[in-house]
C-alpha cells in the first residue's frame, strides 16, 4: 500500500506542476516514449531494515496502546520531467519541487520526503525526444508497524483510605 500511494503522490504532483499527457511509470515505456513533452516516476529501489522502536498512543475514545515499528521502508522514486526548452523544464522542475510536502499520512502514520538532488541532460545525451531533461531522485521514509493493547490489570484491589483531617487541641 505504501508504494503504491507514494507513485500516486508523485504522478499527481506531476501533474499539478504542468505535466499535461499521464506520466509513465516503467523505463521500457519511457525509451518509446516519442513526446517532447513528458514526465515520468520511474521506481529505483526499496530498502527495509529491521527495526522495534515502541510508541505509546492515544485512540480517540480514550483507550491507550503501544505501536511497535516493525521495518523502515525506504521506497525510492526518479521523477523525470522532458521540455521543449531549458525554461520550459525548469518552470514545471521548480513548481514540482515547491509542490513537495515534507511529508504524508499513511495510516496514520508520518512518511517523511527527502531528495537527493538533480540530474540535468540535453538531447544529445538523453534517450528521450525531449530538448531537455531532468531527472531527481525522491525517497519516501516509512515504516511497516503493528499496533498492540496494554495486558488488562488483574487481581487488583484499589482501596480507599480514609484521613483524619480534625485538628487536635494544642496542649498548653
């Protein structure tokens, strides 16, 4: 579900920033691609290390619970943008980049959003029909989790206690 709402995210960022034919999503379809104008969110890579951070939290009635990190996922993303012109590439590049929140909710749980730069290319050295090209890279940081309840309390007794709160004479 992650990646699949990541690459979801890209695409319509893609196309709030100006992309306007439907972004591709594989290498094999970009290389046919014949458009000058394109944008692409190609998947890299995944990585999932082990981890078992504990959270305690809060529902909304009231009730708490404990949510275990199980593995970090770091899901990477190339979004590639081709343009007529140098000016017309960085115009939707720029808007694409403002467009990039820090971050997003997936089940209720934060995916931080990082990239690690950009790549510019001309048509002489890309495999698009595009003049110009650019290509950064955006990893996605998330996390595959398992919520779990506190164990109930048993063979508790509360009892009340009563003080003496009367003021005794002072002997005098």
């Amino acid at each position: 579900m992650l990646y699949a709402l990541c690459k979801q995210y890209l695409i319509d960022k893609l196309k709030e920033a100006g992309i306007k034919t439907r972004p591709y999503t594989t290498r094999k379809a970009l290389e046919k691609c014949m458009e000058s104008h394109v944008g692409a969110v190609i998947f890299e890579r995944e990585t999932n290390v082990r981890n078992g951070s504990k959270k305690r939290f809060t529902d909304q009635q009231g009730a708490q619970h404990k949510r275990r990190k199980v593995l970090d996922r770091d899901i990477t993303f190339s979004v590639i943008i081709g343009e007529y012109s140098d000016d017309a590439a960085e115009t939707i590049f720029e808007r694409f980049l403002s467009l990039l929140d820090a971050g997003l909710y997936v089940d209720g749980n934060f995916v931080s959003i990082d990239f690690e730069g950009s790549e510019w290319v001309d048509e002489e050295d890309s495999i698009l029909k595009a003049k110009v090209a650019v290509q950064t890279v955006i990893t996605f940081h998330g996390g595959l989790y398992r919520d779990t309840d506190f164990a109930p309390l048993r063979h508790i007794e509360v009892r009340e206690i009563e003080k003496n709160t009367r003021k005794e004479p002072a002997n005098g």
